[in-house]
C-alpha cells in the first residue's frame, strides 16, 4: 500500500446529457479498470484517496449539476432525485463506463447507493463512506446546511484540529479566490441540498434491496454527522454487505485515517466480494 | 406620501437576558411564555392597528413569520382580514396591506390567491398585496421548502396567483412545484388587479423583476437606513435607469422604526429600553446560518456579500446593540416630533421614497406608549410628511384606485431566479399567458 501524496495526471472531459441541457464535467486519472467516484455534498475536491484509487483504476470524478465553475444554474436542469438518477446513468453510458466500481462519499454515498438499486447492472462492486439517505428518529442525521459554519470542523472530523482536517478545509490564501471558493462550497451544498433537505431522505430504504453489487460500508467511527448505527441498516439492507468501521475518524474516514480506509478499501477491491463464499 | 402603519407581534414579555442565553428567536421555547403574555401581546397589537386606522394612517401593514418570539404571525392574512372587516365596518378608508405571505415558502399558491382575494372583497377593494420571497428560516426550516427552490417557487407561485386572480375561466396549472386541475377561485379580489408589492433587502435581481414587471418594491430597513439607505436606493434607481422607467417615488417602500414624544429627551427615556428589547430580540437574535441557507443566495451574491457585508448595516451587532448604536445607525429614529419629521423628510426626500411603512409598535413597548407613539405620529408628523411628492409629475400606480391609486396593470419581464433557463418554470408547463386579461387593464 503506498501513502504518496503525489496527485496524478488529471484530465478533464465535459460530457453533455439530459438532452443537451447538462454538461457534465468530469475530472479523470489514472489507468486500469474504471471506477466512478461520486463526491460529498461540498463539492469535488481531489484528495489522496482519489489518488491512491488512480494508481489501480482509472477514476472518473464527475462534478455535480450546479458545482462546476462557471456553470452554477445547471441546477435548474434537474427538479428530482430520480432526474439526478437518470442524469448520472446516461453520463454512466456516454462516458462508455462497463461494470465501474461505484465509490461515493456522504451525499455521493447515497447517490452511488440510489444508482446501484435503480440500475442493478450498473456494477457489481460498490463503496459507500459514510453515506446519507437513511433516516432514525432515535440518531437524526445533523443538519450540515444549517450549522454554523465555524461548527462544521467538528460536525465533519473526530480531531477538527489534526492536519488531515486542517488541509481539507485549508482555503487559498488571495482573498478574492478564497471568496471564490468559499461561494462556490456554499452553492455546492445548495445544489445538493435540493435532494437532501430539510431531512436526507428521499425514501433510499425502499430501495436498498434492489442493490446487488457486492458492497463495502465503511463508516467513521465517530462520525457525529451520520452515527456510526446507520452502518447496520446499510448492511441489514444490502444483501452483499460488509460494514468497516474505521477508529479515529469522523465523517471523513478516507481523509482522517487514510491508512485504515484505503487498507480495507483495497483489499475489497482486490477480493472483489463483500462476503467471502 | 402614503404612510402606513407598520407592526409585528412580538411576544412582549422575554426575559432581559433572553438574547445571551438563547440560540435564536426562531427556535423559542415556548416555554417562556405565559397565556396571558401571549393573548395580551396579540390584543394589544390588533388594538394598536385599530387605533392606526382611526388616526388616519393611509394603510396598515403586516409581515409573516411563522414559528417566531419577535413576530407571532404565521399567517397575516388572519390579521388582515380582521382588519379588512373592522375597517370596512367603521367606514375607515385605509389601505390593508400584508407585506405579506411567502410565496417561496407557501406550498398551496392557490390558497394564498384565495386569501388576499377574500381580504380585497371583505375591505371593499382596499387590498394592497405583498409578496416576500422568502426568508430562508421560514421558508426552508420552518416549511420545508429546499433553500435553492425559493426562488423558483416564488416564480412559479406567482404567476399562478396572477393568473388565479385575473382568468375569469377555469383552467389546470401544470407546475414543477404544484398541480391543480382546477384554478377556479371564488371569490376573485375586487379590484381587477390588486397592487403588488415584493419585499427585498438589496438584492438587484429582486429589484430588476418588480421594475420590470410593475410592482412595487419594499426595502425593510432593519439593518439602519444611515448604513444601508444609500447602498439600496441608489441601486434601486440605478436599475430603473437601466430598466427604463420613470424614477417614480411611488414604486419605493421604506419600513422605519420611529418613535415620537414631546421632546427628545422624554423619547429616550420612554423608549430607549423597548427599542433595545426590539433589535436584540429581534433581529438581533436571528443567527446568520438562519437568514441565509446554502442555495437560497445567488452564488455571486454570496461572493458579493463575502466581499462587502455593508446591505447588512449593523445587523453583526444588533444582538447586544445600545440605543445610542440603534439611533447612530438609523435603525430606529427617536425624537420630538420635529426630530422625527425632519429626519424622515430628509431621508425619503433624499432618497425618493413615496410609501413610509412607520413602525410605531416594537419590542416589549407596552399598549399605552405604542397608543401614544401611533396619536403623537398621526398627528404631529404625518401631516407634514404626506404632501411630499403632491408637487411632483408622479402618479401612485401602486396604490388602490378607491383609495386615490391609479394602479396599472402587472407587465411581464425578468424572474426572481437567476439563471433559469427559457423552458424553466414560467413557461414550460401551463404556459400561462398574460397575467392580466385585456378587459381589466386600464
């Protein structure tokens, strides 16, 4: 297993779907096998676990409706998740994706999770991190929309204070581009936030046993955004299930304990079942 | 000028430390309240607008704000129907006017055409129809509505309304965010088409559209109209040059909080306390992350506002705001009637208001100061106030025609929502056509 930081060579493909009323872009890197990365509700950020992904699969990172610069009305193109659904399965197919490993992170957990149970054949192998969709009366998914910005450190990370932490949230330091970005993050969870909000479920538990992938649920083990028992009702609805839980991290586990999610990540992609038969 | 008489029903009775110890006045416990507390703030104000129509104040206003300490009025349209009632009995010739219901919040447009329909028939066609987008807390947490499709509701709710009010035949709406088979409303509002007026804090797309489309166009000024004023109008007219209309005074409403007593010095003493419990357990206390949800801001207003917060005035500092800083700010005018009426015509002459929405009630001032603010206004300001704009060419398009308005017919133009594409909401669906049929425009 390699920990280099080292980002890849990143090409960029715009794709256009929806009966030419989406472009969608894509960020693209490595070799190999496909594998389709879906991003959290903030936006795509290419971190060292897409890294590492590259350096096995040719990963392919579309930016959702609204999050590309330059492009943030593409959210009026889409009223629902089923359109988000059907958007991202057509960009499935133009993109000439066969049987892509499916990887989404929070809001991209879910979208990956809605994928997988609409269209069975899309994949056979799927990794959910930490994934919205479900909801308990008895641990309600906190409300990431509404917190207060300076509280959302430690509504994301187990250690708000540790590097990993530190460097996800790191914004650039000319003030002009840190509005930029600090605007466009803002936008990015608006777009998402047409199909999470005000409760970040838009019925996935009907769904879930439509899955047939294999699936990985990896889950940070004090995760404060979405408790850590949502891991169970993944799994206790997912046939081919299997639930990591990773020690020292929040919501992020990929980025506050690199090490453990890409072992377990790996060696799942390298097994290629979730349940060992 | 038209003047009305502005007020919110705040919950008078909070503790003095309410604002330290509580997250926001958005998320009350209703706890702090006691029966009477409540019934006595409710009375209290009904009866303060009652004595507002008696003294002579052209018009009574109300805003919506559901789930609220600072204002308990989920609905306005219960108060102004009261009103419209209560008025038209008494023979007052006063202009109801709920600033009003959401349509970015509302998920039953219909309703809301049948509401303010109702209003203008039971006040006899004195109906002057407000229209907020939305303010986010309302209409994304306390109804659910996701913050980006406030905008594109307040679109789509709108011209169903329009046309709801003005199509004499039945006809479907097939919306994005609605569908009836049926829009047939009965009754359908008196006038052939009531005023409309949309609330905006500074926004200049919201301001593009009223000027476009021929409403008129309210700045509620909480923030302090000495920060804020000259930002907001300016802009305001600024888009109206580049619209193309006449910078016609009529089509610009000014909420102001004021209060008027003998002499200054009594002013301070008798209001100063409640003008403090007004901003810091009002606005004050409405965090942040509460007024402006991701998605319900433009991604570059949202790089505006990070770039230069000054439409905010002193928004930041208004939970622990003193008098003095209220007063320096222009948030509240406090003064003898000369102090307040001097202050006033200079700003509006200043700036080219022709509607002053005078907030008379506040905070936890109690029945007897409001009485007396509201007698004191009617009768030693206003009069000096209304004859502003007599000499000008201007001609009151915005007003109701029983009350001395030569309201014009609602013009199509731009929406409230940036960058949605042609087929979007307004036209794809029921297609409506012209929001006003030939036989009703003037």
């Amino acid at each position: 297993m390699t920990t280099d930081l080292a980002a890849p060579v990143i090409s960029e493909e715009a794709i256009s779907v929806w009966d030419g009323r989406l472009t969608m872009r894509i960020k693209v890197a490595g070799a190999g096998a496909p594998l389709l990365y879906l991003h959290p509700a903030a936006g795509l950020r290419w971190d060292p676990f897409l890294s590492h992904l590259a350096e096995s699969f040719t990963v392919y990172a579309p930016e959702f409706p609204g999050t590309s610069v330059g492009d943030p009305y593409a959210i009026h193109a889409v009223d629902d998740l089923p359109d988000v659904v059907l958007v991202y399965e057509e960009l499935v197919r133009k993109l000439g994706l066969h049987n892509a490993v499916l990887v989404g992170q929070s809001f991209g957990g879910m979208l990956a999770a809605e994928l997988a149970a609409t269209f069975p054949g899309l994949t056979d192998r799927l990794v959910l991190l930490d994934p919205i969709g479900l909801w308990r009366e008895d641990a309600p998914v906190a409300s990431w929309m509404s917190t207060p910005p300076e509280q959302l450190p430690a509504l994301l990370f187990h250690d708000p204070t540790s590097e990993a932490a530190r460097t996800l949230l790191a914004m650039p330091e000319d003030p002009e581009m840190a509005r930029a970005a600090t605007a466009g993050m803002v936008w990015a969870f608006g777009c998402t936030g047409k199909f999470a909000w005000p409760i970040p479920d838009r019925g996935l538990r009907k769904r879930l046993h439509r899955i047939t992938a294999s699936t990985l649920i990896v889950w940070g083990e004090h995760d404060r955004l979405v408790p850590p028992t949502y891991a169970q009702d993944f799994h206790a609805l997912v046939a081919d299930s299997r639930v990591e839980i990773i020690a020292g991290s929040g919501h992020v586990p990929q980025v506050e304990n690199f090490p453990a999610t890409v072992r377990v990540v790996d060696e799942f992609l390298r097994r290629g079942r979730a349940v060992t038969r | 000028m038209k003047i009305t008489l502005f007020e919110q029903a705040p919950y008078r009775y909070l503790a003095d430390d309410f604002e330290t110890n509580n997250e926001s006045v958005c998320s009350t416990s209703y706890s702090h309240t006691t029966r009477d507390g409540v019934y006595s703030s409710m009375r209290d104000f009904l009866d303060e607008l009652m004595l507002g129509a008696r003294a002579g104040f052209d018009g009574l206003a109300v805003t919506e704000h559901g789930q609220s300490s600072y204002d308990m009025m989920p609905n306005p349209d219960l108060v102004a129907s009261a009103l419209a009632y209560m008025t038209e009995s008494e023979g007052l010739e006063v202009a109801i006017f709920p600033m009003g219901r959401s349509l970015g919040k509302a998920r039953e447009p219909v309703r809301v055409a049948e509401e303010y329909a109702m209003i203008d028939v039971m006040s006899g066609g004195r109906l002057v129809a407000g229209f907020p987008i939305g303010l986010h807390y309302d209409a994304s947490i306390n109804n659910g509505v996701p913050p980006i499709e406030i905008r594109p509701r307040f679109d789509e709710n709108l011209e169903l309304l329009l046309r709801a009010w003005t199509d004499p035949e039945p006809f479907p709406w097939n919306g994005r965010f609605s569908q009836y088979p049926q829009v047939n409303i009965w009754p359908r509002p008196m006038q052939p088409q009531p005023p409309v007026w949309i609330t905006g804090i500074g926004n200049p797309r919201t301001m593009q559209m009223c000027l476009e489309r021929n409403f008129g166009f309210n700045y509620l000024s909480w923030f302090g109209a000495k920060l804020t004023g000259k930002r907001i109008f300016d802009r305001f007219w600024e888009v109206a040059d580049q619209v193309g209309v006449p910078r016609n005074p009529y089509r610009l409403g000014f909420a102001q909080t004021i209060a008027v007593a003998e002499t200054d010095e009594r002013a301070e003493r008798e209001y100063a306390a409640h003008l403090e419990y007004g901003f810091r357990k009002g606005l004050g206390s409405i965090p942040p992350e509460k007024l402006g949800l991701p998605g319900g801001i433009d991604i570059r207003g949202v790089q505006a506002l990070l770039k230069d917060p000054g439409d905010f005035g002193l928004y930041a500092q208004m939970r622990h705001a003193t008098f003095a800083e209220l007063v320096d700010a222009g948030v509240v005018i406090c003064g003898s009637p000369a102090t307040v009426r001097d202050q006033v015509m200079e700003f509006c002459t200043e700036y080219g208001i022709g509607n002053l929405h005078a907030m008379l009630g506040f905070g936890s001032l109690p029945r007897d100061l409001v009485m007396k603010n509201i007698q004191l206004f009617a009768e030693e300001v206003a009069p000096h106030l209304r004859g502003l704009w007599h000499d000008s060419e201007h001609v009151h398009h915005w007003w109701p025609e029983r009350l001395g308005g030569v309201p014009t017919a609602v013009t199509a133009g731009a929406s409230a929502t940036e960058g949605m594409p042609p087929e979007g909401v307004l036209t794809a669906r029921s297609a409506p056509r012209a929001a006003v049929p030939a036989g009703a425009v003037r």
